[in-house]
C-alpha cells in the first residue's frame, strides 16, 4: 500500500484522491435566483444533511480559479434561499447538463429544457420533475480554503405521490443517482440488511 502524505503532494492529486474515496455522494442539485431575478440551477456533490430533528442540510461550492464565488454560491449570500432537488435517474443527463459555465444572466433552467415549478415558502424554483424538492433558508455561511460551505434549513418538502408509501418515502421507488470520482455517476443498488442487535 502507498502512502501519500497530503502535505507533500499536489493539491490536484489530493482533489483526485478524497473525491474517489468519498463515494458515492449525494448530489445536491441547488436551485437558486440571483437578486436580478435570474433562476440559476447546478449540481453539488459535496452536499450532506447535518441534522434530521430540525432538517438541515449543507453543500460546498468551489470558487472559481480568479477567486470568485459561482452564480448558486453569490446568490444564496445574496437572498439567503435556495432549494435542493433530488436526482434521479431520469434527470441524470440533464443535471449534469446543468453543470455548464453559463454566464449568470442565462439560466440553466433554459439551458437543460428542465421545466420550474413554484416553491410556496421560497422564491427559487423547484426542478417540476424532481421527486423530492427541498425549500431551504439559509443559516450559516463559513469559508473553508478554496470553498464556501453554506448550510440551510428545510421550510417545507415537496414528496410526489408515487414514491409515498404509507406516509413514508419508499426507496424501491426513488431511483437516486451518485457521484463518483472523474466523470463517473452511480445508480443506486439497494443492499438490505436486517439488524439483529
């Protein structure tokens, strides 16, 4: 086995490794509006939720080379809002459609033919197709080397009816997609395991 001290190797072989050992990641497919009104809408693998007493969930966003923070990072800053929208299988390519430099006057909403839906506590739009949108305030903001780390609170769920089961989301119907290292999404495999302790 190989040893590759952190310290001594270079920032890009180290991006490399933790994002092909931290797998598969949620995505956490962030629709915000800019305070121009624009709808922006891209993908984030480094998205987690942190409490489930009072939902909250995070994602990190990586600035760009010159320093400065991506259009969904700048106007969550800006509103304090934002949505996370599950992905599934059957908008995978058009999620990672949205994961396109566009210029912050130009939505990816457009840009991937993805059709909005109004959110009812928030202004930014939910994906319509999503299974499950999340509206989000947010709560707190840190800067963390090259990223900032912005954490939300859920104000409301929006659960279609054909994963609910009994009140509860059935994963045999929620078909969500990871990430994995270079260019790589996973589908999800379901492995059951029945706790005897």
């Amino acid at each position: 086995m190989q040893e590759f001290p952190v310290r001594d190797i270079d920032t890009r072989v180290s991006s490399r490794i933790v994002k092909s050992a931290v797998t598969p990641r949620p995505i956490g497919w962030i629709s915000t509006t800019s305070a121009d009104g624009v709808d922006n809408l891209a993908p984030f693998s480094c998205y987690n939720y942190i409490s489930s007493e009072y939902p909250t969930v995070m994602f990190s966003s990586k600035a760009h080379d010159d320093g400065e923070q991506k259009d969904t990072a700048q106007n969550v800053a800006a509103t304090g809002e934002f949505v996370v929208n599950v992905v599934t299988e059957d908008l995978a390519e058009r999620m990672d459609r949205t994961s396109a430099e566009l210029p912050p006057e130009e939505s990816e909403f457009d840009f991937a033919a993805l059709d909005r839906a109004e959110s009812t506590h928030v202004t930014p739009p939910r994906v319509a197709d999503a299974l499950i949108s999340m509206e989000c305030t947010a709560i707190e903001s840190l800067d963390i080397h090259d990223r900032g780390v912005f954490f939300g609170e859920v104000e409301t769920f929006h659960i279609a009816d054909e994963v609910l089961v009994d009140g509860k989301v059935e994963m045999d119907h929620l078909d969500t997609v990871g990430r994995l290292g270079g260019p790589y999404y996973t589908s999800v495999n379901r492995m059951e395991m029945t706790r005897e302790f």
